[in-house]
C-alpha cells in the first residue's frame, strides 16, 4: 500500500521545509523562546518562515533586538514596521542601557559596540528566562561556523564550547537544556548568501532600503568603503570622517546590515531584488570579506574592485 | 495547488566524504568548491597567499578546509563541517566527517542526512582497513548511493590496470559486507583531485574512462525518498489552536503541523493516530496561506483533520492502510557518542520522531568490530563502539525498520543528567 513518489522539491522549498521544522522544533520543545529580528535580510527570511510555520496561529515567541545604538535609521524604522505589521510583541534591549548599567565599559568612546551585544543579549535572556533564541545565522558565512550546530548549546554564562557540542544526526535535534542554560537555534543554517536573496525574491518580502543602491557619503579606508556622516534616529550623527580624508558621494548598498562603525557597503547598481540577485550570481567577493569590518581577514577586496576598473 | 514540482531545479543532494587528509580529501571538497565556482576571490588570494608562504607552486586547494588541520594542531576535537555548493540546477550540502577510527560518531554523524558517499581511495595504496570501514559505515546508516573515488591517478601514471585492480578489490569486499547483494549503488571513478581530472572537467590523461565525471553523477543522482515506495509518516510537532484569534472562525480551528517524513498525503485520504489508534480523514493541508491538494516527503505543512480528535505533540499521523503497532522494545543497532560509557543499569531518554520515552537496555547482544566486522560479546559500550541492543521503553513508540525508513527508524539516546545526546540508533 506505500506509494512511490518520485516527485522532490525544489532547492528553495527544501531548505524552507526544514526552517520550518526547526522552527516548530524550538516551540515543541522550549518553555520560552525568543526570535532575534534585527531587521536584516536574514531575520527578514526567518519572519516569513514563522508565519509559514505558525500562522494562522500567534508566534509561539516573541521577536527581540539588542539595538547597539548604532543602527542605520532606515533598518530601526523598517524593523518596527515590520513587527506591527505582523501584529507580534517585539521587545528591544540597548547596549547603551548595559553601558548605564555598568555592565558594558567602552575602552574609548568610539569603540564599536557590535562585540559588547552580547553582554546585553545575556541580560535579556535572564530577565525573561528564555531558554531559546532562534538566529538568522548561516554556516557559510565563514569557516567558523561550518561546525556550528542547528540547535546549539549555551551553558549558563552563555558561552559556546567548540570542544563539547552535541552531536546532531538525522533531523532529530535535542534541544533540551536545565535551567539557566539555552539554546541558540539556526532554522537557515544550511542557507547560502544567494539562497536567501532567491527567497526574498520568490517570496516578495520587503527590506530596509539600505539594501538598495542608494548615493551615500563615503571614504575609503583601509581598502574598505566606509559611511561617513551617518545621521541616527536620535539626531545624532556618527562616523565622522578623519582629518584629511576625502568625502566621495558614491553608490552603494549593503549586503549586511549591522553595527553601523562596522559595516561596510558596496559598490553597486543594483536597485531592485532581481538585479541583487544576479550581482550575488557573479560576485567574486565573500559576503563578509566584502562588507564586515570586524572580521575582514582579506586584502583582496578593493584589488579586486580595482581590477575591474571601479575606481 | 499541487505539490511543487520544478523542473530547472533538480532539488537539494546532501552528500558526505569519507577519507583522510592524506587520500586528498580536502583536496577534493576544495576541487570541487573551485571548479564550480563556489570559491570566491578573496578567499582564493588568501589560500594563494598561505600556500606561497608554505612554499607550494600551485594553489593548495585543501587549505579551503583547513579548519580541520588547525583543529588538530590546537587539540579541539575534530568534528563533521558542513559546506554548500550549487551549479545552477542543483544545491549540494557537503558533510566533511574525519576519517579516523577514532572519529566514528563523527562518521554516523555525517553519514545520518547523506543520500550519496564519496569514498576516497589512494591509487598508491588500494582498498585499504579504513576502506572497509568507511563502506561498512556508510552501508549501516543506510546510504543507498556509494561513488568509490580512486584518487591521485597521476601517481600511478594514470594507469588503467591500477583502477580496475582496486575496482575489483572492492567489489569483492562488498560483496562480503553485502553492498551488492541489497542492491546498492556503487560506482568507481578514477580521479586526481589535485589536477582536476575526472572531478569537474574530463581529463586528457584517462581516454580510457568512458564513465561520468564525478559532478556528472552527483547531477544525476536521484534525490531521497524516490527511489522506493514509502509509507505515509507526519510526527505531529505543535498544535495550532488559535482560540483567542480577533477572528472567530478560528476559534474551532485545530492544524496539526509537522513535516511528512516520509510518503504522501492528499485531501480526502484516511488516517490513524498513533498510538491512540483513532482513525479521521484528511479535510485539508495547508502551507502558510496556501492550501493544497497533497503534500509529500519532506515538505512541512499543517493538515487538519475532519473529526475533533485529541492529538498532540509526540503523536504520529499515518494512512489508514499504512498503520502500525507501536513497540515497547526496541532491537537496534546503536552508535555510542559519548565519551561516558553507556551504563546498562541507568535509564536514558529516546528521542524518536517528535516523541521521547524513558528506556533502559535490554541486553548487548554484540559489539562490532568496524574494522573486520567481526561480532564481540561485551558487558558496556564506550565511545565509537557500534552494537545490536535492545531496549526496553516506557511509552510505545510508532517505528519503522531502518532499512524501511531513515527517519521513523531512527533514534537519538540522551543522558537526563546533561541533556547530552549520547546515542544514535537505527531500528532492526
């Protein structure tokens, strides 16, 4: 009586099938979850597959952002609008409450806040005694994470140990944890940069316009395009540029979204998801390597560009 | 709407290797990643750059997986990486497991969501013990498709009696381990990973090889679940009942959301809950906002049923025609992960499917020797070892024979005191 399906699904549909399932593996097994939503294109994607995964339903979680204070306008705006359009709790915790606190210390006033997120991202795990944060964290974003578990174990300081991680097999993911600890849950683990702009694109979803081509005021710095002169919600503005450098008016977008003194944008035309996608098809730059200045171990971003006559 | 079909996309192939650095493993993955153009420029000029400083010619394409190497030189245990690449038509996810004896969880790990496995030989040395192993392994955990590489065919001179000697080496052993005899895929392709013959590109060296290229059979392949008939199984994971939704409609709502692991399903099809026994129809299947007529393996929807029925996480929804009687003994071949032996007077949980039971050991019946298959009586399990066992299980689980169905036959053991996951184990 079996039947033989030959039929199979297509990439996209495979890997939103098993976002999905992970999804509702967090709220089968979990007391309470959380679903970090920064407003990028990959927590973006993550929104969409809760709906898919819960709707008509409420979320089983609410959404939370740990805001450094330094985020584009345009993301922070977007980010709200999105939460009430879902109808869904959205609760933002600020490294800037941290650094009142005492908790956070700047070692210079202008020192990037994007590595202390975490210090306040474990705070608001204790207020709210979540037990899970569901992630848009992809393995291929660098060689780090190419072991990184799809339910992956944090212990009661919130530390990952390379040395001691669960072994993870079929589709059966333990997300068990005693009281204190916690789990970091990655539904898009298995997606690449290109796959998420296919599925945005698939899936009409709609982005903080930061993403887009846009004129930007810029220097570059160290091989990288850096925003200069950027205004934040509050009025304040930041990344003022260094005596001596000059200020190019250039086109841009971001692949990434985050900290504004670490991310870095593109040079680019593309002005709509199908144009991004195809530019993704024949970048010859990492997604990281291109944007993060944080983690940018590569010198061969600008020679590139520079190869191919953008300057 | 029907389920998806489409035909540009020839869908998602998970596949794993098996080898050590020294069978030109990395070199391979990296071949493969490069030819494909998955590579991009800042990440070659920094391997261009290391492999300079190193004092090579050419681009050393295993420092792509280097993570590997540094694992070993710092003392972190070395562990399954994953890694993606796509041609277009198809998306590959790679499971790069170590080779090692040591490392046979890490093999099972790998091996648990692969439909293919890359078994990496060197021409200089032939079938070797890890051979066996690895062929055994990937046989236990149910592989169906075998691709046999012979590599670095430019140290035997490309010399064709080489592959065919090791060809018939193997197919002797596999025959023993009974590969052949259940029908297995397995094909032999001779290849030099370091200069791209056979991988990607056709290779001038081996006019004598009429076969496909290594990429032309991870194209072909087919996908999971569709080469034999399967039975219809949907673990139910969270219930959907939107009482307090502004829209009242709703409120007598009930969507019972999982992933069909297996088979498929249509609307107006008849059902039994397990382990209740009770028996509906299904009234619809839904995918967001989208309803469809049917919905088959491996895609994640919500069905509603048209009898209120009581059903929760743990259940297990099958076709009327396909139902089984759930088991309160377990007989499994068993994976130890645990660097904590298994102790056959504590009681463990097992996670089968979305349900988890209670269980304590039945009895060993035997370990085996991953190495010469050989069957040994013994009193406890430690890491790596792999053993007939039963268990005996508080709650009746809905399963499967593995051989029948990767994922209801299918289990994990966790150790309560560290909710580690200290055991895979596959039903007999």
């Amino acid at each position: 009586m079996t039947t033989l399906t030959r039929q199979t699904l297509s990439h996209l549909d495979w890997l939103e099938a098993e976002a999905i399932h992970i999804l509702r593996e967090v709220a089968g097994q979990c007391e309470r979850p959380v679903l970090l939503f920064s407003g990028g294109k990959d927590s973006v994607c993550l929104l969409r597959l809760a709906e898919k995964a819960f709707r008509p339903g409420k979320f089983p979680f609410p959404l939370m952002h740990i805001d450094t204070g330094h985020n584009y306008k345009e993301v922070v705006e977007f980010r709200d609008k999105r939460a009430a359009e879902l109808g869904e709790r959205l609760i933002v915790r600020s490294v800037e409450d941290s650094i009142k606190r005492g908790t956070v210390v700047l070692k210079h006033e202008g020192e990037s806040r994007n590595k202390h997120q975490s210090v306040t991202l474990l705070e608001a795990i204790a207020e709210f005694e979540f037990d899970a944060c569901i992630g848009g964290a992809r393995r291929d974003e660098e060689k780090a994470r190419a072991k990184e578990r799809i339910m992956s174990f944090r212990d009661e300081f919130g530390q990952w140990d390379p040395k001691n991680q669960r072994p993870e097999l079929w589709n059966l993911y333990n997300a068990r944890s005693h009281k204190g600890e916690n789990i970091r849950a990655f539904p898009i683990s298995n997606w690449t940069e290109m796959d998420v702009w296919q599925y945005i694109e698939r899936e009409g979803l709609e982005l903080p316009s930061i993403y887009f081509a846009h004129q930007r005021d810029v220097v570059l710095r160290g091989g990288a395009i850096v925003p200069v002169n950027v205004p934040l919600a509050s009025g304040e503005v930041i990344n003022l540029p260094k005596p001596g450098e000059e200020i190019v008016d250039m086109q841009v977008r971001f692949r990434t979204v985050g900290d504004i003194t670490c991310t870095a944008p593109v040079v680019s035309d593309a002005d709509n998801v199908a144009k991004i996608v195809l530019e993704t098809a024949t970048t010859t730059i990492t997604e990281r390597g291109a944007t993060r200045l944080d983690d940018q171990t590569s010198d061969a971003s600008m020679e590139q560009r520079k190869k191919e006559g953008y300057f | 709407m029907n389920a998806p079909i489409n035909h540009q996309d020839n869908g998602l192939l998970r596949f794993m290797t098996c080898g050590s650095v020294d069978d030109g493993k990395s070199t391979l993955i990296g071949r493969l990643l490069f030819d494909t153009k998955t590579i991009l420029a800042d990440t070659l000029t920094q391997i261009e750059k290391t492999s300079r400083k190193r004092g090579m010619e050419a681009v050393d394409l295993s420092l792509l997986t280097d993570g590997l190497q540094a694992e070993r030189e710092q003392g972190i245990t070395i562990d399954v990486a994953y890694r993606y690449f796509s041609t277009g038509t198809r998306k590959y996810i790679i499971a790069d497991a170590p080779g090692h004896e040591q490392y046979t969880r890490n093999m099972v790990t790998a091996a648990s969501t692969a439909n293919l496995a890359i078994i990496l030989i060197d021409a200089r040395k032939g079938v070797l013990t890890q051979t066996r192993r690895h062929s055994f392994l990937a046989h236990l955990v149910g592989i169906p498709h075998i691709v046999v590489a012979v590599n670095k065919m430019d140290l035997v001179d490309y010399d064709q009696a080489v592959f065919d000697r090791i060809r018939a080496d193997y197919l002797a052993f596999a025959k023993e381990i009974g590969l052949q005899r259940e029908g297995h895929d397995i094909r032999f392709i001779p290849m030099s990973a370091l200069n791209g013959d056979m991988i990607v590109d056709r290779s001038d060296e081996m006019n004598w090889y009429n076969g496909p290229t290594l990429l032309d059979v991870l194209e072909a392949v087919p996908a999971a679940h569709t080469e034999k008939a399967e039975s219809f199984r949907f673990p139910v994971q969270y219930v959907c009942r939107p009482q307090a939704s502004d829209d009242p409609e709703l409120h007598d709502f009930r969507g019972f959301m999982g992933r069909v692991e297996s088979g498929e399903i249509a609307v107006g099809d008849a059902v039994t809950v397990l382990p209740s026994g009770r028996a509906s129809k299904v009234k619809a299947i839904q995918l967001g906002n989208d309803k469809l007529d049917r919905a088959i393996h491996e895609q994640s929807v919500t069905l509603l049923l048209e009898d209120e029925i009581d059903i929760s996480r743990g259940d297990m929804i099958v076709k009327s025609s396909e139902a089984r009687e759930p088991v309160k003994q377990l007989d499994a071949m068993l994976c130890w992960l645990s660097e904590t032996p298994l102790s056959p007077a504590r009681t463990y949980i097992i996670r089968h499917t979305t349900r988890e039971s209670k269980a304590k050991v039945g009895a060993i019946e035997y370990r085996i020797d991953v190495n010469t298959l050989e069957q040994q009586s013994v009193q406890g399990l430690g890491m790596n070892d792999i053993a007939r066992i039963s268990f005996r299980l508080a709650q009746p689980l809905c399963v499967d024979a593995y051989a029948e169905n990767r994922a209801t036959g299918a289990f994990i053991v966790i150790d309560e005191s560290t909710n580690n996951t200290v055991g895979a184990g596959m039903v007999a």
